[in-house]
C-alpha cells in the first residue's frame, strides 16, 4: 500500500508482492493503472493508511506495507524486507524516534498525548515511533479493532491540522 504524491515510483519494479498505490499527485504512466487509485491530496500518508483500512477492512492481506511514495528517504531497504515479508508483529520501516506528549524534542507543540486519550490507547509518557510513519503491519493488529474503531480514527485525524506529525508518533501503538 503505497501513498504517493509526486514521487517517481519506478523503484515498484523491484517488488515482487502485490501492491497498490493510492495517487494523491499527477498521473502515472499507464504500466500502473491497474493498482492505482486516485483519490484528493488531502492528509498526507496518514489520511491514505486510514482510508485503505476504512475500505478494505474485510480483505486486508495477511500482511500489509503502508509505505510512501519515497519510502527510500526513511528506510533503504524496502524492496528486500518487503519481498520478504513474515512479521508476526508490527515492523517499522525507518528510524526510531522518541517523542514526549508535546511531541518533544523532534516536533514540540504537538498534542500526542490528547489525541492518544481520543483514541483511547493506554496512556503513556513517551512515545516511540518510526520517522516517516512506515510500518509492515499484520492483518490480525488491524482487525483487533472494529470498522467503527478506524472511521472514528479517519475523522480524528481529519479535524486536526497537525495529525501527519500527531499520528506518526502513534502509529506503532495503533498497529499493535
């Protein structure tokens, strides 16, 4: 699952799973347009991860890559762990970060720790997360919450301004 804006996706070629691309940018030559779906550019990779839940909730993959269009920019070897994959738990796909409630030290100003009260996931002091929100998720810690749980997320996510850098410091903690 890949969000793309305006990325140069060529780098798909080197994936050997099936994969589909959400296009929030320019069109794609045509060798794509059997996996792409373009949809608003609206909520960068966040608003894309939950939308692809929202909609196929009911025949996710056993396992699924939420990547950006660069995936390369967070995480150098994508096209090998993706190919590869067999995660029983989540697997982040970039650097790890340490963020306090405030979103501190990385990105101070940020309401980690009430989004993550809205969300009702257990309370917490910090927050580790991968930069860029890229993860290989299983199937089972998506369905551990019901549809209702991930539409309530979608508009979250959508009535703050600042929920790309809020949810990236919480995504490890929805997808497990």
């Amino acid at each position: 699952m890949i969000a793309r804006y305006n990325e140069d996706i060529g780098w798909t070629k080197g994936l050997n799973v099936p994969f589909f691309i959400y296009n929030k940018g320019e069109a794609l030559p045509r060798e794509y347009h059997s996996v792409v779906e373009y949809v608003e550019n609206k909520g960068r990779e966040g608003e894309t991860w939950l939308r692809y839940i929202m909609l196929n909730y009911h025949n996710l993959p056993d396992e699924i890559a939420f990547l950006q269009g660069n995936p390369h920019f967070h995480f150098l070897d994508v096209e090998n762990v993706v190919n590869n994959m067999t995660f029983q738990d989540t697997f982040p796909l970039g650097d790890i970060l340490i963020s306090d409630k405030d979103g501190c030290p990385h990105h101070c100003g940020l309401t980690v720790g009430l989004i993550n009260k809205e969300l009702s996931l257990p309370d917490r002091d910090m927050f580790e997360f991968a930069a860029g929100a890229q993860y290989i998720v299983p199937k089972k810690n998506i369905i551990n919450k019901p549809p209702e749980w991930w539409i309530n997320a979608y508009n979250i996510y959508m009535k703050y301004e600042h929920s790309p850098w809020i949810f990236e410091r919480l995504w490890k903690y929805i997808f497990s």
